[in-house]
C-alpha cells in the first residue's frame, strides 16, 4: 500500500505540471472565457430554423472558419436568459450582433466596429436568450465569435483619425473600435513621455488646457474593465492663434456638392487651421456651410491657387450677395457688412481652386495684408497715386521727403487712389500706404517716389488720361498711361498697325500739340462721328507745335506713327474745353441718431458746384437723390428717416464738366437714443463726442452740443485744407488739482472715424471712467 500511494503522487504531481505548462497546453485566447466557449453553433435562413450546426466559430481556432452567404446566419440558443456586455469575432466582411429574448423579439443590434478586437457594447443587453450572427454585405467569412458578460481582454488599440490647433486649442478624433472609454495623452517632445489627460467616452477631445506657439504630441489608448490597450501611433499640432481662427466657420465642417439643397460630400480641410492640407474644387462643386440661426458677416479669408467668390444667402436660399476676393491670403473687409446670413458659399471663378484656408468672421480679427503703390505720376503742383485693393476698410497715405521717411501721415481714403495738392513743385516725395480695418493697421507698401514739377508736358487736355490703344477707335484693344504722366523716363512703342486715342467728354478746341518720340509720328483729329478733321505730322521732337490754324470740334484726338513704329515718351495736345467730369468725394461717413443720420465726406474737387446726396435701403443701390449742398459744403442732415431701418448713402460731386462717380458707401440705423418723452428732439442738448484713432484708442468726451458742433466744423474745414492740424477737447470730468482748465489734443490725420450719441440734461447716462494717459 506505502507504493502504490507514492506512485499515486508522483503521477498527480506530474499531471498537474502538465497541465500548467504553458509547453504542454495552449494558453487562453481573446476568443475564450465566454459563453459560447466549445459551443455548437445553428446555421440557417432564421433564428429556429437551422439547416446545420457548426462548431469553427467557437473552437479558439482561426485557421477554422465557416462562411455566412445566402440568406443565412449563426446563432445559439442559451438554456435560460443571460446578460451580455461584449462581443468579439473575427471575419472578412462587416457583421452585426443580434439579441433576442424568449419569444425571438428583437432586443437589440449591434454592428461591430472592428475585427479581432473585444468590444463593450453601449449598455449590457439583459434577459438574452438567443444571440445571433449576421453579416450585413452580401455575405461574411467568420473565424471566431463569442459574447461575454463581462470583457476578459482589453480593446485593441484605436487610431488618431483627425487633429488640428486653433487659438489655445487642439483638436484631436480616433476610430471608435468598442471600447469602454479612451485615455488621451499628451507629450511636449516626439516619443514622450506621455501624461494621461483625459478618460473620455466619446471619439473625440479638446485639449484647452495649451499655450499658443507650442507643438504637442498626442496618443490615445482603448479602455475597458479587463484592461488598456497600447497606445494609438502619435499625432502632433502646433497650437496658434492666426488670421484663419477666430471665425464662424472654426472647425465646421464643410458641404460638399453642385446645389446647397444636394451636397455629396463634406469637407474639413478648409477650416482646420492647417495650411498644409487643401482640397481642390472643380467640376461643378463648391464648399458651403448652414448655420443653425442666421448671422451678419463683415470680412472674409481664404488661401487659395486660383481666384474665388464668396456668396451668402439667406434661409430661402436667395442669393443676398456676392464678393469675389481681391487678395490671397489676407482678411478682407466687405464693402458693407451682409445681414442675415443663413448659408456662405465658397465658388471659384475660373476652372478650379485649390484652397488652403477659408473663413468668414462677424468682424475682422487681423489687420489686412499690406498693399502696393502700382502707379504714381507728378505734375504741376500735384502728385497722384494709386494701388492695389486688397479688402482693406480704408488706407492710410504716407508721405515723406527723404528716402525710407520720416513718413506723415496725410490722409485717409477709402478708395484706391489719392491726389496730393499739397506739394511743391521742383521737390521729389516719397510715398507709401498702409491698409487698415478695425482689427489694426498693415506694414507699409514699398515705397514710391516722384518729382512733382511743372513741364512743357502739363496743362494740356490729356493731363492724367488713360489712352486707347488698338487698330481702330471703335475697338480698343488696351489701355496706355505711360504717354501722358508728365514723365520721360516711361515711354511705350507703337506699332504693328496700333495707334493711341483719347475720346473727349464733350468736343474741344486743339491748337499746339506736343510729343517726344523716336520715329516720326502723326497726330489726327476726329469728330463725333469719327470722321477725320485734320492730320498734322509733328517735325520737332519734344518742342510744342502750334498749328496752322487751331482745329474746332475735335471729339478725339489720335497719335500714330509714320514710318515702321515709334517708341513714344511723352504726348500732350492743348487749346480749351474737355474738362474731365470731377473725381468722386471720399472719407464718407454716416452716422445715426434719433430719426436722422449724419453725413461727413472729404472732396479733392476745389471747384465742386454742388455735391449731391444719394440714398438706398439695399447696399449697392439703386440709389435716388435725396438733397444736394453747396460745394463748400462737406456735410448733410438727413431727417427723413425712420428708426429701425439701415440706409445706405453715397455722395457725387457736380462740376460744369459733369458729375463724379459714386463715393464709398456709408450705411446707418437711426434708433432712439433714450425713451421717446415730453420735449425729445432730434438733437440734444448734449452729447457723447467718440473718436477712434488710428492707433485703435478709443476715446469718449461728454460734451455740449455747442463744442461738439464746433469740433466738427473744424474737422470739417481741416479735410477741406482749412484750418489748424489739431484740435483742443475740453476733459471737464478729469480736471483735478490746481488747474484752470485740461485739453486733450487730437490730430486730424490721426482721426480713422468719430460718433456723436446726443441726450438731454438730466438723461442718466453710462458712467465713463475718467481718461488715463498712463493705460494707453
């Protein structure tokens, strides 16, 4: 007995070594520890009705499989109700879960997110009795299923599908793949190490807690009750704030398609903050968002590769307008901001676009790009400037005497050219421009100079135009500004059957003419018919020539060559009539009250006649007449208006040549300062003078109305060339300590605009906390 009971150990102690070693039996797999471990199978059209069993999907084995087709699916019926929380299987094609209880009612479905991975189900389904497997393509290899009431491995791991910064943000998505939860870490340095930041339930996670300017590493791992998985492969964003954030159009995701009312695709390039990712639009399509409630828009951005147009529209999907970009990459102030605003479209203009960036802001954030001064040209007395538009509200012309400045500023237009009257002759100046919105002002142009001077070339009828150029006066084929710009360094040939023309407003008189060229060449004058007056062939270079006999109604006047071509520098004719209608009033300036809104408007026309006050209830026109004033008269009260409702103004200037063209565009909404009462009128008796400088200080003074009419009748007579450079303001509210009186002291060409907010004595009005010159 004594051995036999040792045999009975040895053999015990060797069975059960065996059966621990790992060598000896196969370790458990994800596939294992549930409740369909060893379990057979039924295959069939329908839950209780098999046609076969099969045992491959639940022997732990994946080199065993059993394909699903033809209508039909897996499933198992337990011997009383159980509770599931996960599910796992392994296949080829896409397959779903499906739970029944004991009369096969439907419980539950559930698709499964990712292959080979254990997955936690939203909430455990309770009372299953039969659980089934179904593919939902057209049909499904499957290697190995199971369902488990509780995870025994953890989730395999997820993939950072989307990440992108703003201004102290980032943003970062992943493949949902059936985990409980995610663990989002964050680095500073490729590789880590790693701090856990958030356990999150969703797919997705802003990170606010970084500082703009630096460079975060992220990685996210997959939980759930049994474990966590490794972690996702790194994704890393710099976090910034640019002159793409701050908008309406932050992290939405954009439609799609050739019809708002049809998208076909979504986009998320566009407004990620990332201006190495794009997409290019062609075909038919655009980008389009829909806002949950509608907005007013005043600026827009957006990079791109080729010209694109911005259209908004409202709820009705009516187009309310459209504006096509005139600069790549820099915000853009629109001519008048859109209201009501349900959709924005981004279109492009020529055959496609590839586009970096795009957004559209409530107001402007950044300073616009900097500008170009693209034509500049001196005469007598007189230096005119041009440059290019780029979306700026306004621009500010500098000017200086010396290379590279000191620059003084001496004035602010809205348009894109400026004519400086206030030069001496026989000096060279140097100019630049700045652009400016709300947000700030850009760098400075490059700087352009020009000697202003009078010349044997100024004074003529062609000072400043813009010729014609082509084979025939009724077809133009160009444009020439170099032959008429008062200098002999610019020159253009002409050629190849091409000749120069300029059509008057109205028929003059020509009695001398004038040119230097280099081939001989000819001038012609032309009636109102185009038929030819007079040909006069110029035998002196660069001399005025005064003709035989001066020529009557000269409609226009036209240079050519006479012989092969002729490099032409300079040309001009004189004699009277001709005068060009006046160039439009600028600086326009509406501002609301109390059933009125006031216009302020800057001219550079010194004999204006009149100038004429146009009105709309829609930016852009039609306009109508209103009034007109004088033409030493740069302001206008209009009275018959209603509160509530926006009115969009221009103003033209008249001469005895004709009428300008429109100004800028100023708009308003006249309201009630206070509650209409007993002795209201539509201008208090006193008043919160506002000035905003270009510096962006802002500046309120409680006044009366007397000194706030008289501060604007000096900036009035400033913008006309009249008066003092600066104005003194009265500070009664900070006149403390053993002084007599306090001004501030403002500059006109500091000024970008200024509000006037009447009210009556005894009106309760916001505090304004007293001016300290040590905060700005």
């Amino acid at each position: 007995m004594k051995k036999t009971s040792n045999l009975v150990i040895v053999l015990s102690v060797f069975l059960s070594l065996a059966f621990f070693n790992p060598s000896v039996v196969k370790a458990a797999s994800q596939y294992t520890g549930g409740l369909l471990d060893g379990e057979t199978v039924q295959i069939g059209a329908s839950v209780g009705q098999s046609s076969s069993v099969a045992t491959q999907l639940t022997d732990d084995d994946p080199s065993t499989s059993v394909v699903l087709a033809n209508g039909n699916l897996a499933w198992y019926t337990f011997a009383s109700p159980v509770e599931i929380s996960a599910v796992i299987a392994r296949y080829s094609s896409p397959v779903a879960v499906e739970f029944y209880d004991a009369n096969n009612s439907l419980l539950q479905r559930y698709e499964l997110l990712s292959s080979d991975g254990v997955q936690t189900l939203p909430a455990p389904v309770q009372n299953v009795s039969t659980v089934a497997l179904k593919y939902t393509g057209t049909n499904s290899r499957v290697y190995e299923w199971n369902v488990f009431a509780a995870p025994l491995t953890a989730p395999l791991p997820t993939t950072i599908t989307w990440i992108q910064g703003g201004d102290q943000v980032a943003k970062l998505e992943w493949t949902a793949n059936g985990a409980e939860s995610y663990n989002v870490k964050r680095a500073t340095s490729p590789g880590g190490p790693y701090a856990t930041i958030a356990n999150v339930k969703g797919t997705s996670y802003s990170d606010n807690t970084v500082t703009n300017g630096t460079a975060y590493y992220y990685v996210v791992s997959a939980v759930n009750q049994a474990g966590e998985s490794s972690s996702s492969p790194e994704k890393s964003i710099k976090v910034e704030a640019t002159k793409y954030t701050g908008g309406l159009l932050d992290w939405v995701t954009l439609q799609l398609g050739k019809s708002i009312s049809s998208p076909t695709g979504t986009v998320r390039e566009l407004t990620d903050n990332n201006i190495s990712t794009s997409k290019v639009i062609g075909n038919g399509d655009f980008v389009w968002h829909t806002f949950t409630s509608p907005v007013e828009i005043s600026a827009v951005i957006a990079r791109y590769s080729s010209p694109v147009a911005v259209e908004f529209y409202d709820a009705n999907n009516n187009l309310l307008q459209r504006y096509e970009l005139l600069s790549n990459d820099g915000v853009q102030t629109l001519p008048a901001p859109v209201q009501d605003v349900s959709t924005v479209a981004l279109k492009y203009t020529g055959t496609n676009s590839r586009v970096y960036e795009w957004n559209v802001f409530a107001a402007p954030l950044t300073a616009p790009l900097p500008t170009t001064i693209t034509w500049i040209q001196g005469g007598d007395q007189v230096a005119k400037l041009e440059w290019t538009a780029n979306g700026a509200e306004s621009y500010n012309v500098k000017r200086a005497t010396s290379p590279g400045g000191p620059y003084a500023t001496i004035a602010n237009v809205k348009g894109t050219s400026y004519s400086d009257n206030a030069v001496t002759n026989g000096t060279t100046y140097y100019y630049v421009v700045s652009a400016v919105n709300q947000a700030g002002e850009s760098s400075n142009s490059p700087e352009k100079s020009i000697k202003v001077e009078a010349t044997k070339y100024t004074g003529g009828l062609l000072d400043w135009v813009t010729l014609q150029l082509g084979k025939s006066i009724s077809s133009p084929t160009g444009t020439v500004r170099e032959l008429t710009d008062n200098n002999a360094s610019t020159s253009k040939v002409i050629g190849n059957g091409d000749f120069v023309w300029h059509t008057f407003a109205s028929p003059v008189e020509v009695s001398a003419v004038i040119a230097r060229y280099s081939g001989k060449v000819t001038v012609e004058f032309y009636d109102a018919n185009n038929n030819l007056l007079q040909k006069y062939e110029l035998s002196s270079i660069d001399e005025i020539e005064t003709l035989p006999t001066p020529v009557q109604d000269v409609s226009t006047v036209a240079l050519k060559y006479a012989g092969a071509n002729s490099r032409v520098y300079e040309w001009n004719v004189f004699g009277k009539g001709g005068e060009l209608p006046p160039e439009a009033p600028f600086n326009l300036t509406a501002t609301a009250g109390n059933k009125n809104v006031v216009l302020h408007w800057s001219s550079s026309v010194n004999a204006a006649t009149s100038f004429n006050i146009k009105r709309a209830t829609v930016s852009g026109g039609p306009y109508t007449i209103i009034g007109s004033v004088t033409g030493n008269t740069y302001s206008y009260t209009d009275s018959n208006v209603m509160n509530g409702t926006t009115y969009y103004y221009v103003v033209t200037a008249v001469t005895a040549a004709g009428v300008s063209g429109d100004s800028n565009e100023a708009f308003a909404t006249p309201k009630a300062v206070n509650p209409p009462g007993p002795g209201d009128g539509q201008e208090g008796e006193r008043a919160l003078l506002r000035l905003i400088l270009l510096n962006g200080i802002d500046r309120e003074y409680d006044l009366s109305m007397t000194e706030v009419n008289d501060f604007i009748n000096w900036y009035e007579e400033r913008a006309n060339g009249v008066g003092t450079a600066m104005y003194g303001i009265n500070k009664y509210n900070n006149n403390k300590g053993p002084f007599v009186n306090r001004k501030d002291y403002v500059f006109y060409d500091k000024i970008i605009t200024f509000e006037v907010n009447s009210y009556n004595s005894g009106t309760s009005i916001p505090e304004t906390p007293p001016y300290d010159p040590g905060a700005h």
